[in-house]
C-alpha cells in the first residue's frame, strides 16, 4: 500500500507541474513580450510550452492504468456509465468554458449575443474528453497487445491521411492541411479557433486520432510502474524507453516534422518519450531521496487539476471581458499599471507567476479543506 501511495505522488506532483506550467504559459502579462520558451512553436519545431498538453493526456493515461483496478468490480453498465458520463462533462465544460461569458461585450461595455452558431466546439478539454473516450473504451475491452497495435496503425494512418488528402506539396502548411479541410466541412469555419490567422483549430478532430496515443503512452507507463514498482530497475528502463522514444520522435521528424499545432506522429512519440523521462525522475527523487518538501506544493495542484485549469481560463476571460475607462480591459490595466514597471518581458513573466501562484492558493485552500473536485 505504502509504493501505491509514493506512486500516486509521484502522479500528483507531474499533474500539478503541467497544470501550473499551462497556467503560466495561458497568461502572459502581454503577449508580445513574452520570452520564447513560453510560446508556442510558430509552426514546425518544437518549444517547452508544446510539451504541457500532451503531458496531461500521459497523465490522464497514467491514472487510467490505476483506476481500472476499481473498474474490475464493477458491473459493464456501471462502467460504460462511468465512462461516458465524465467525457460528456469534461466536453461540456470545456465547450461552454470557450462560449462563457455567453455574450459579446465591447471596448465600451456594451452588450450583444453570442450565438451558438459563432461558438468554438473544440478545444483543450473537448481533446481531454475525446481521447478519454477513445482510449478508455480500447484499453477496456481490448488486450495491451492490441491496444499497442492500434496505436502504431493510428499514428502512421495519421501520417497517411496527411498525405493523402493534403493539397500536394503543401500537405503540412496552415492553409494546405487535411486537417483544416476535414474540419472546415464537417463543423464550418464559425466553430473553428481563429487564432492561427484563418480559421483552424489546433484541437480539430482529425488530429485527435494521433493524440489518444499520448494517453496509451501513459497507460502503459503506469502499468510498467506497478508491476516494477520503485526499484532502480523498473526506473531506469523507464527512462531508457523515455530516451529511446524521444530519439525516435526526433529521428521521424526529419521526414514528418514535429508540429504541435498538427499533432503529427513524431510530436506524439517526442513527447510520450519526454514525459517517461520526466515521470521517470520525479519518481527517482520522490521514492529515493524521500525530499517530498517541494514537492508538495505540486502535488496539491495535481489533486484538483481540471478544476483549477477551469478556474484559470474562467478568471482570465472574466478579465478580457471587463472593460476600464479608455476600453482598456482589466487584463491589459492589471499588468500596465503593476507588473510592467518590472520591465516588458519580466513583467510580463511576473504577470503570469503571480497569477499562477493566485490559482495556486486556490488548490491550496481546497486542499487544507479535504476538497477535491472530480468530474
């Protein structure tokens, strides 16, 4: 019982390290200065801030790989229920978190509908959900061998897709993908991100296919752990396959480029090997130098992290929302008349700590509290 629970710490403080690194990248003081680590990769390439969200679905996969233990006493209906049930709400926050505050408002504080026709379907936590879904139900019902041979199919029939069905020469660009022609016609250019310059989502359906491997990448990540436990063995093959993986991603790059925005099978590989390494590491200090002390303050983060990523993208819109004298949002004054005093690129990063830090002490009460919030 004692390595389950050094085991779910170990968990806790990787999922508390993602959600606290995805907060701080989500809220610059200004994006404009912001140092370059914390952006994302313009196109192709690769920076730490692409490594945040895939590391939550290793993460969401690591968990799955402790918690179907408790599936097994449970009826097929109670499971399927179960199942079902938490990816339709975590699609539903994260759908109606894009569409919050559920109307249009001005420089000038003037009010106007939003109507769901305009609203973004995709998104972070509808990915989440999605490869939930997906992942659960094959890891569930199928047998880990085959659950390996269907991810391997989908990460090169995502390669093949690409191609296939990209304009030629151009299949990896912004404008030439498959990608933005299947989602383009199946959701309409009005329910896609418009972030990107044109109409594109970055969490489309057709690039969530090679993302359910990120959570078969945690999922036998955390079976490995439990049959190995915390012995260096079971550690350091850990973080060979890590090294490997990594190697391997970096290799297939070279003719299938990383690219986040894309999701493409080499960013998936890349990134599964990471999060081994990472995993891995935690698990070294955690288990071995018995130094639990800062990792703490991870941990209580990991324990309410839908929640607490929820809260942080809530508080932030509420804050573009809301409009000062001179149209000026409340975002833009907090940091113009605070942290840009600072300097433009360290204000800007002191922006994005101490808001961090803010949420922070949110986990922090719920935890002092007993409180965790589970969807």
């Amino acid at each position: 019982m004692k390595a389950i629970t050094q085991r779910f710490t170990a968990l806790d403080v990787f999922r508390g390290m993602t959600i606290i690194f995805m907060i701080i990248v989500n809220t610059p003081g200004n994006y404009d200065t912001t140092y370059a680590p914390l952006l994302h990769a313009n196109w192709h390439g690769f920076t730490p801030t692409d490594l945040v969200f895939p590391s939550f679905l290793f993460a969401v996969g690591n968990a799955m790989s402790f918690v179907m233990r408790k599936w097994e006493k449970m009826t097929q209906q109670q499971v399927l229920k179960k199942i079902f049930k938490r990816t339709f709400l975590i699609f539903l926050l994260g759908y109606l978190m894009y569409w919050f505050p559920f109307v249009k408002v001005d420089t000038m504080n003037h009010i106007s509908s939003f109507p769901i026709g305009e609203t973004r379907i995709l998104g972070v936590l509808q990915r989440i959900a999605l490869c939930y879904l997906a992942a659960s139900l094959i890891i569930w019902y199928l047998k880990p061998k085959i659950t390996f041979i269907i991810g391997i199919v989908l990460l090169l029939g995502y390669w093949a897709l690409l191609y296939i069905f990209g304009d030629a020469g151009r299949e990896l660009t912004l404008t030439g993908n498959a990608v933005l022609k299947f989602d383009s016609w199946l959701m309409g250019k009005n329910h896609l991100y418009h972030g990107e310059g044109i109409p594109f989502d970055p969490e489309g359906w057709l690039s969530t296919l090679p993302a359910i491997v990120n959570v078969f990448g945690g999922y036998f990540a955390g079976l490995w752990i439990q049959k190995k436990g915390s012995s260096y063995e079971g550690i350091a093959k850990l973080l060979l396959a890590g090294v490997a993986l990594t190697a391997i991603g970096y290799l297939w790059n070279l003719s299938f480029p990383i690219n986040k925005k894309l999701w493409t099978s080499s960013f998936v590989i890349f990134t599964v090997g990471l999060d081994c390494i990472i995993i891995a590491a935690l698990m070294y200090v955690i288990e071995f130098y018995k130094n639990k002390r800062w990792a703490n303050f991870f941990e209580i983060v990991g324990k309410n992290p839908l929640f607490i990523y929820l809260l942080s993208e809530i508080l932030v819109i509420s804050m573009f929302t809301v409009h000062l004298a001179g149209g000026i949002s409340l975002y833009a004054w907090i940091y113009s008349h605070i942290f840009s005093y600072a300097g433009a690129y360290f204000g800007s990063f002191l922006f994005a700590i101490s808001f961090a830090l803010f949420c922070w002490s949110i986990g922090w009460w719920l935890d002092k509290r007993k409180i965790y919030i589970r969807v």
